[in-house]
C-alpha cells in the first residue's frame, strides 16, 4: 500500500489523504481549506472517496470529483446536504453508499471498516483500513470527552486490531497539555450561567449535537425555552434520532429571521410552514425574553437590532472555537454585541483529541508506524511515538 496526504501534514483543515494499491486507489476526506486555498488534485485514478464527518474542512472539495462513489455514515450524508441547502449550493452529483459501524466492506483490494466516534460533528468515524496484508488506523478528526467519550474509549481498546502497521492520527490541539473540559462539565457552566434573569443569547453550531443537548438540557433543568431558528430545526428533525432535541420538545420554539426567512423563501417554502405550530413570534418573543435562551449568529443582527427589545445588559454565550470569535468576520457582530454591554461569555470545549489521550491511543494500539495528520504541530508526535514518519510511506 502507497499512504500520500494529499494536504494535512502541516496544516488544520483543508484534509485529504489518498491509499492506493497497484489497482485500487481511495481518499479519504476532501476537505476545504480554512483558508479558501483550493485543493489541488492530480489523481488519475480514484475508486471512492471516504468521508470521516460532516465538517467542511474534510468535504468541502466534492465537488473536484462530481463522479466518484462517496461512502459515508447516513447522517453525514444528511448533514452536507442540509448545509449546501442553507447556503445556496447545488446538491452534490455524486453516487452516496452508506456505511455503518464496526460493519467491514470492500472497496476493489481494500477492506474499510468504520468506527464510530466522539468528535463535535454528529456522525464521526475512524476507519480501519486492510490491504495485502497490512493494516492502517485513520482516526479522522475526534476526541475522548463528549457524550460519546466512554464508548469511543471502548471501541478502541475492545474492538480495534492492535499492532497495526499504520496509525494516521490527527493533533489539532498537540501543543495544549492541559485537560479539556468534559461536555457534561460544559453543561453544568451552561446551568449556572442560565439562572440569570437577563436576556441569554448562544452561538452554537446547529450541527454539533453534543452541544445542542447540553444547551437543551440546560434550559429544562433552568426552566428556560430554548428558542432555535428554522434552520437549527430542520438539522435536527433531518437527523430523525429521537434521542436528540428537535423542534417537537416541550422546551423548544421557533423563531424565524429576517435574512433566514428570506433565504429559505427562495428554495424551498414547505421550510417556513413545517414549524409554524412552534412558531415564536417577534411580540411574544419579547415578552419571555428573559426566560429563553436564544441560539442567534452574527446573519441575525438587523433581528436583534429591530425587533428584540431590552436586549441591554444581556448574556452573550460563545460556544463555537474561540478563533470563531476573534475573526475579521464576527468583527462587526463583535462592536454590536459590546454596544449593548452585553456580558460576553466563552463555554466550550474543543471537537479535538489532547495530548494525553493520542498518548492513550498509541500505547493501546501500539501501531508499528506514526503519521501525523490534521495539525500544524507535526514534529510534537515524536514525543508520543518512538516511529513517526511525515507525509507519504510505502507498506
């Protein structure tokens, strides 16, 4: 087998990663670059394209190749077709299989088995990989302290082959020592922040469940509504798991943006009826202000700015990465949010794997050889692995 990462080894997002045999060639992840530099992709020959999760920064260059077979869980699926939706993109060409957890299939000479696994994107697998007698881990991006932690840590030490001849890891966060914040520790901030009797506004991605939850969780146990828009209902009555919150919860209503509405209108009406029995209007909405919490992005300021009242003093949540909020583009949501004295506050955790716990996996997988992945702190891996070696290698 020939391991090549296309774009990865000294970069965050933007991943690809080919393994090829003589006949037989995959990607694994397409990703868009968190730089909008485009990938550039010299392949003549590609059976499948593998997609870990549903992050842009790992699927976002499909359409480089309109006609190969992409392999996916359901939802992953479900997700990137519910986001090139909102955001106006014409639905992928590209023949879907659908693959599930801890079930082997075979692509030409490779056999592909997935595993589930915790990461802030719903749907998240690694993969295992087998060909001419050898084997590769690919963990994808993920981490060990969502909802998910307990089983993740069980699949890998219970079910994963160990001595595998590859292990191609991600380190998006390898220069962090110390420990991260548990998602149910997230949601005990979240509890204590919610008992204030002022306005609580959150920005949270609608797809990172384990965050919408704990947000949901949070409210109930608060007395809060927690108040989506059209588009967070529609992400998660897409996902169909009855286990996870959607619009139909008793604490959850619907309140429809100015700009969202607008939008939704020109591709698909149905959208804007479907949650009308949920439906939050602006007057009532302002009535029970202080008893909501309202999941709002910076597209929703002419909405805060024009239809809310006594929004002053309010609390401002971040729940997304902090560069998020750092960036050009929240700028002028940034000067908004501090014009109302709102009181700004950072609860979140990361989507990413520490330190420790890649020390955890390579001393329970003990795999024959190292690739880092997915980080901008590559050479770090030397600590954490006695055989690590950079980019491409030959099995």
């Amino acid at each position: 087998m020939k391991v090549k990462i296309i774009r990865g080894t000294d970069e965050i997002g933007g991943t690809c990663l080919k393994i090829s045999t003589d006949k037989t060639a995959l990607l694994f992840d397409i990703g868009a670059s968190l730089t909008d530099e485009k990938l550039i992709l010299n392949e003549s020959k590609v059976d499948g394209v593998l997609i870990s999760h549903a992050h842009q920064d790992h699927y976002g260059e499909l359409d480089l190749l309109p006609d190969t077979t992409v392999y996916s869980g359901k939802d992953t699926e479900t997700l990137i077709d519910a986001t090139r939706l909102f955001t106006g993109k014409e639905p992928l060409k590209n023949t879907w299989e659908h693959f599930e957890n801890g079930k082997a299939f075979s692509i030409g000479d490779f056999e592909v088995t997935p595993y589930l696994i915790d990461h802030s994107a719903y749907d998240s697998y690694m993969f295992l990989i087998k060909a001419n007698g050898k084997s590769i881990l690919y963990t994808g991006d993920f981490r060990l302290c969502g909802r998910k932690a307990d089983f993740s840590r069980l699949q890998i030490d219970k079910k994963m082959p160990k001595e595998i001849d590859l292990l191609i890891c991600e380190g998006t966060t390898l220069t962090r020592d110390d420990a991260p914040e548990t998602e149910q520790e997230i949601e005990k901030r979240l509890v204590e922040a919610f008992k204030s009797d002022k306005p609580i506004f959150i920005n949270a991605s609608a797809q990172n469940v384990d965050r919408i939850v704990s947000i949901t969780r949070a409210s109930i146990k608060t007395g809060k509504t927690f108040v989506i828009d059209p588009y967070a209902a529609y992400v998660l009555s897409q996902l169909g798991n009855p286990k996870i919150p959607n619009a139909d919860f008793e604490c959850i209503k619907v309140f429809y943006p100015l700009s969202l509405s607008k939008r939704i209108a020109e591709f698909d009406k149905d959208i804007l009826y479907r949650y009308k029995n949920k439906k939050l209007g602006t007057d009532e909405l302002n009535e029970k202000l202080t008893s909501c919490v309202m999941l709002v992005r910076s597209s929703m300021q002419r909405d805060m700015t024009v239809r809310l009242k006594n929004i002053e003093g309010a609390i401002f949540i971040h729940s997304m990465w902090e560069g998020y909020w750092r960036d050009e583009k929240s700028e002028k949501f940034r000067e908004f949010i501090k014009s109302k004295n709102m009181e700004v506050m950072q609860i979140h955790t990361s989507g990413h794997v520490y330190k420790a716990d890649i020390k955890w996996l390579v001393d329970t997988i003990k795999p024959k050889v190292v690739m880092p992945i997915h980080t901008e702190s590559a050479k770090d891996f030397e600590s954490l692995a006695d055989n690590v070696v950079y980019a491409e290698i030959e099995l």
